[in-house]
C-alpha cells in the first residue's frame, strides 16, 4: 500500500489538531522509511520477481525488523515517545503510535502473506488483495480521497504555500502511485531501496505546507 498510508496521515491531523501533518505523514509511512535503509545494509532483503502479485514484482523475502508485527509494535512505542519529548502533545503522541502501527494493519490487507509476526516467526499475515488490480486500485483512491477530504476539512490555507504547495503534494502522490502501478518492473533490489529513500522528503514537504495552514475550529 502506499498511498492509502497517506491518506490515513491526512485524517489523523483531525484526531490530532496541534501535530504537524509531517510528524503525521512520517508516522504512518515509518516503516517504509527504514525499510530501504535495512535493504541496502543487507539486513533485510527483497527481490524483484514479475508476477509475484499482480500489483506488484516486489517480493519481500526478508523483513522482520521494519515490517513484523512485534517490530511495528516496539517502532510505535518509540516514535510516540521521541513525539512527546518533542511536543509534549500527549493526545499526538498517542496518534502517532496508532499511525506507525496502522502501517502494519494496512499492509496486511494488500500483501500476499508475507508480514512475519515477529522475527523468526513462522507464522506469516497478509490478506492478498494485491492479487487484484482493480481492487487495490478502488481501495487506494478511495482512502486517499477521504483521507485528503478529512485534511481539507480541517484545515485551511494561511498564504499561497499552505494552498498551493499542499495541491502539489496530493497531485505529486497521485502521479507516484500510478508511476508506481503501471510502470515496468525495476531493475534490481536495490534501485528499488534506493528510490524508496526518496520517500524521507515526504514528512518534509508536509511539515511545509502544513506551517501556512490553519486548523479549522
């Protein structure tokens, strides 16, 4: 999944007013943030193997430590407190848990069962919807379009940035993900990690544009 992590980014800026929609965005996608870093240090691996889903040539043979449950589990306890540290928003810290850890959840519905429970588990989640294009598609845009309705719901712009830098972001999105779901397979495991790096400029431009936004009361 990707950008229904998004968009669960996007609706939780409703649960929580005060935090920054970048701590947000970073929350939900963590775990895609430091998986590439553990695949380009060998801790981790995944292969390129067209037709493993019909969604996507990704085979993500080894991943305990970004993306088991035990794993997802101990990530949301500690970004929710270096949050609190941070912010000293306990009702944030609280929704930045739930974020990292609803990554896991979400992941589970779209991979093949490849999502260990914990390291060295045998036993392995996933609900295989990636098996369908058109249902992965439909799920997706559905999440985003709600989740990116919640936010504008929510909030409004300030200035020029909080309007138009914040439609670039969703339209930037839009295009990724159907780059993503249309384009040839890559080359190698690790154009693919390398790529995925390019996914820590997210928070970043969220944070932006979320600075010239105002919570609506």
């Amino acid at each position: 999944m990707f950008i229904g992590h998004f968009a669960l980014g996007f609706a939780l800026k409703r649960a929580a007013p005060r935090a920054n929609l970048g701590w947000l965005i970073a929350s939900v996608s963590f775990l895609d943030l430091v998986w590439p870093i553990f695949v380009l240090t060998d801790i981790e691996r995944v292969e390129v193997d067209q037709g493993n889903t019909v969604f996507t040539p990704l085979d993500f043979v080894f991943y305990p430590y970004s993306h088991s449950l035990a794993a997802a589990l101990i990530w949301s306890g500690l970004f929710a407190a270096v949050y609190l540290v941070f912010s000293k928003y306990k009702t944030g810290s609280v929704v930045m848990a739930v974020g990292v850890l609803s990554h896991w959840i979400l992941d589970a519905i779209v991979h093949r069962p490849d999502l260990p429970l914990y390291p060295g588990s045998e036993t392995k989640m996933g609900f295989g919807v990636w098996d369908s294009f058109p249902a992965t598609l439909v799920i997706e845009i559905a999440m985003f379009g709600l989740g990116v309705w919640l936010y504008s719901a929510s909030t409004k712009a300030a200035d020029r940035i909080g309007k138009y830098a914040y439609f670039a972001f969703v339209i930037f999105l839009i295009l990724v993900y159907f780059a993503n779901a249309f384009a040839p397979p890559p080359p190698n495991a690790t154009a693919v990690a390398i790529v995925a790096t390019l996914a820590w400029l997210f928070p970043f431009w969220a944070a932006w544009f979320d600075k010239h936004r105002t919570p609506i009361s």
